[in-house]
C-alpha cells in the first residue's frame, strides 16, 4: 500500500513520483492499493488512486484544527465535506498556503492518534480492515509519521517511509513548531521498519537531521515513465533547436527556491555577450498563486532590458506538451538555490536528449556523475552559470553527446521499471526481517 498527500492543484514532484511508482509496480503484476489524503493528486499521467477515496479531508483536517467542536461533528457533515468536488474547489485555495502558517496542523498531524486528526486516523483504518492486508505500507514522507504506529499495530503491516525533500518544509516552519516536529520526527522513527531515500546526499542529509542509524536508510533513485521520449539522433533534439537559434530551458515549479530568477540574470548575461546569436529562453513548469507575482516580476526585468520578445513562459503543461517543450530546449537547467534532493526533471530533460547545467549542491553531483548528462557549476552564482550554460552553445558537439549520454542512461537506469524493482527488493527485506523476528518470538 502506498499512501500519499495529494498537493491540490500543484503539480508536486512526490505525487508524480509516487503515481508512477504504484503504475510500475502493477504492470509488473503486483497488487498495489495507492490512498491519496487531503486533496486530489494533479498528475500528468493516469491516477493510480482514483477508484480509492481521499482520506483526511483537507477540509475537515483544517476544521478540526481550528474548531474543538467540530472533532465532535455529526458523520453526515464530516462525510460531506470529504466530497471530490469540495475538495477540488478547496485545492485552488491550498495553492496559497505557506509553510511558516502550518506549523501548529503540522506538529498535530505528526502526533495522530492524540492530535486534532485522530477521527480521520480512526476513519482510515476502518476502510483499511475492510480490504486485504498490505504486506508493506508505505508511507510518501516523514511528515505521515504520525500514521504510522496505529497502522502498524492495528494492521500488523510494517511501515516503510520514503524520504522526498521534506527538510526544505520543515525548515519552513516558524518556531517553536520547527523544533518540536524535528525532535518528534526523531521519536516517530522508531516506529518504522526501514527508510528509503532518493539519493545519497539525502539519505545522508535526513540521518544526521533524524538521528537514524546508517542501515536503516536506503537508496533507491528515482525513475520515470519513459512513454514519449525517443531515443537520441544526430537530428534530435540538439540539431533541430540550433537550426532555428539556440533555446535555453528551464522546467520546475516557476519559483524562486528553484532559482528561476538566477537562471533569467543568466539569460540576460549572455544575451549581453553576444557569443550566442539569437538565444532565447523558454520557462516551463508549475505556476500557482503564489508564484504569479514572483513570475511577474520576472517578465518586467526582461522587458527592461528588452528581452521579452525572446522569452517564453509556459506555465501548466500537460505530458505531450512538456515532452514537446523539452524536445524544443538546447540547454537545460533550473539553478536551486537549496539542496534538492532529487529533481526528476533532471532526468525528464536527459530523456529528452537535452545536457543540463546545475549547480553544484544537493544531489545534482551524484545525478551528472550517473548519467553523464551535464556539468556543474558554483551554486547561486550568476556568472558561473552563464559560463556552463555558454561553454555548451558553444561546443554543440559536447553538447549533443553530453545529451545522448544522459539519454541513454537514463533509458537504461533510470525508468519506472527500474524504481519499482528496487523498492520491491526494500518491501522483500522488510519482509524478510518481519519473518524472522515472529519466528524468533
């Protein structure tokens, strides 16, 4: 069982990257029961939840944080503000949440059956008793923590709980809540069989933050759907983009914590160094509420300095726009400014036949040292970034071949299938490990 928090009307890279594991794991014969919580999960490919319903409401979550008496709510009001519509209405509103304004729902979440949410907990493993017993539930990231010691109890199920960039959230959080939900996470973690991370500097990362033994932590990469991405050609994508001038890309939520603004002062940069005729730029990604001001901004900078004819922003696309979008880059790069834990559109770029320039923080490293797909260069560093990004424009020919080198690694490592079977091998060790405990007692 995979159970994952729907983000509302936010394409969040955890939802897609759950949904495409569970999509795998079952075209590989195995029986997968995915549970979305809050919200409905925005998606670019088929929603592996959609015949299972939402639990913990995000409406009633937020009312019985707020509300001491609707804990006590009669079942006909609970149940019809779990509706779909509601919750698709309240997935707008979602969008313009902040991390510093959740730190008090956060820290009950975390503490589940004896925090606010407890009814929905109850509700949950209600429905759960009714279905087969899972033989491994996991859990989409440290913040479900609370969930897990009434499950495993109350299911006998072991808890496997992913690791996916949860820090840069927490970190988010005012005080005292930033501290206290550290320090339970700590606590929490006893109750979960094994951890799984998406990289090494993640992995790393979380057992120093958490205190977790190193064998406790696991390594599994993501992977991605590889429908839609066709295999390098002289003609593709590099040629076809330098035919028409080059094009510099950047696809991520359009936000300053993805370094957007960097990559722009970049574009600027080298527009003003003349040694890349006719560039332009093209921005992709997820643009929310939240976002627009920011993204606004953006557009004037580029105005003023007479550049937005030759920029390009394209915000929401769905997959057979986005493969396009990418296949149309000569360049990719989106410049974090914190330490990303993964990045899929690292490898959706790469797919696409498109090197990339990243900095050289989080796990970027240890994803161009697995591909070969690109360079680094200094984080938060305008120049530095202008300089890969041209020395690339410059050598089309280490271009194409850093792009056909990432391609390839990532149509051979790196796809859905190969996620799957490793988490598989995960679920078997837990497995193995809940074996040998009941034999010995």
């Amino acid at each position: 069982m995979q159970i994952t928090p729907g983000a509302g009307a936010m394409y969040c890279g955890n939802c897609l990257r759950d949904n495409t594991l569970v999509q795998a794991l079952r075209r590989l014969g195995h029986e997968v029961l995915m549970v979305p919580l809050y919200l409905p999960l925005t998606l670019d490919e088929p929603d592996q939840s959609s015949d299972t319903p939402i639990f913990f409401s995000g409406i009633n979550v937020y009312m019985e944080q707020k509300l001491a008496l609707f804990r006590r709510a009669p079942e006909w009001l609970h149940r019809a503000l779990a509706a779909r519509p509601l919750l698709k209405w309240a997935a707008g509103r979602a969008a313009k949440t902040r991390a510093a304004d959740l730190g008090e729902l956060t820290l009950s979440m975390l503490r589940g059956a004896d925090g606010n949410q407890a009814r929905e907990l109850d509700e949950l493993i209600l429905w759960l008793k009714t279905r087969p017993r899972p033989d491994v539930i996991f859990l989409s990231n440290v913040l479900l923590l609370g969930l897990a010691r009434k499950l495993r109890n109350e299911l006998g199920s072991p808890i496997v709980c992913m690791l996916q960039g949860e820090d840069y959230f927490l970190d988010g959080l005012s005080e005292p809540y930033r501290e206290n939900c550290w320090r339970l996470l700590g606590q929490l973690s006893a109750d979960v069989e094994q951890f799984v991370a998406l990289s090494r500097y993640f992995a790393e990362r979380m057992r120093e933050r958490m205190g977790l033994l190193s064998e406790r932590v696991q390594v599994v990469y993501n992977g991605i759907a590889l429908d839609g991405y066709e295999a390098a050609t002289p003609e593709n994508p590099l040629a076809e983009a330098n035919a028409n001038g080059s094009t510099l890309g950047y696809f991520a939520r359009m936000c300053r914590e993805k370094g957007l603004d960097i990559l722009v002062e970049a574009f600027i940069e080298l527009r003003k160094r003349g040694r890349v005729p006719g560039l332009k730029l093209r921005v992709g990604g997820y643009c929310g509420p939240t976002d627009e001001s920011f993204v606004a901004g953006l557009r004037q900078r580029l105005e003023s300095c007479g550049l937005l004819e030759q920029s390009e922003f394209c915000p929401n696309l769905d997959r057979p726009a986005k493969q396009a979008f990418l296949r149309s880059l000569s360049v990719f790069s989106v410049p974090a400014v914190y330490g990303e834990a993964f990045g899929l559109y690292v490898l959706e770029a790469l797919a696409a036949g498109v090197p990339v320039v990243l900095p050289e923080s989080g796990a970027f490293p240890e994803l161009i040292e697995a591909t070969g797909g690109g360079v680094l260069c200094a984080a938060r560093n305008v120049k530095a970034l202008a300089d890969g990004i041209e020395k690339l424009l410059l050598e089309p020919q280490q271009a194409r071949h850093l792009g056909q080198t990432g391609q390839r690694a990532v149509l051979e490592r790196f796809s859905a299938e190969a996620m799957a079977r490793n988490i598989l091998r995960v679920a078997e060790m837990v497995q193995e490990h809940k074996s040998g405990v009941a034999a010995l007692g």
